[in-house]
C-alpha cells in the first residue's frame, strides 16, 4: 500500500531530485507529485523542455537572448521554450 507524502515531504522531495541532474524519469515522476498536490514548480519549469521532459545543460541546450525575452531551444526534440526576462 502507497504511503501518501503530505505538501511539504514532496517539496522536499523536488528540492532534492532538481539539486542533483534528473532524469527524464525523475521529471516525469516529480510533475506527476506536483500536479496530485497542487504544488508549482516555479523556477523549476525553466529547467528541462516542457515536450521532452530533458534536463537542460550546455550540451543539449541552445541560449538565445533576444527582444527582453529568453529562448532556449532544446537539441534532443528541437523544441523551443520561450521565457521573459526580469
């Protein structure tokens, strides 16, 4: 029988699994926890590409700066994610 984790042990949780590289696994398992408890991942989301579910690091990732926005374009999927800057 599954244990269920209150709010805060599944932030935890989140906070320990993204310190670390995660695989698309873990992502994939991390949003599914976010989602049952309602719980945004915040900065979180600007980290891995949102079709993909890969994390993003220099290798597989593509940075571009352009009009006050940050696009980041994914080398696995070709997907591009695009965030406004502060």
């Amino acid at each position: 029988m599954k244990q269920k984790l209150s709010k805060k042990e599944i932030e935890d949780k989140i906070n320990k699994i993204f310190s670390n590289n995660p695989s698309k696994e873990d992502i994939r398992k991390i949003k599914i926890l976010a989602m049952s408890k309602n719980i945004k991942l915040k900065n979180y989301k600007k980290t891995f590409c949102k079709k993909c579910l890969t994390y993003f690091n220099l290798s597989n990732s593509q940075i571009r700066i352009k009009n006050k926005f940050k696009i980041i374009k994914c080398k696995e999927c070709g997907h591009f994610s695009k965030h406004k800057l502060k």
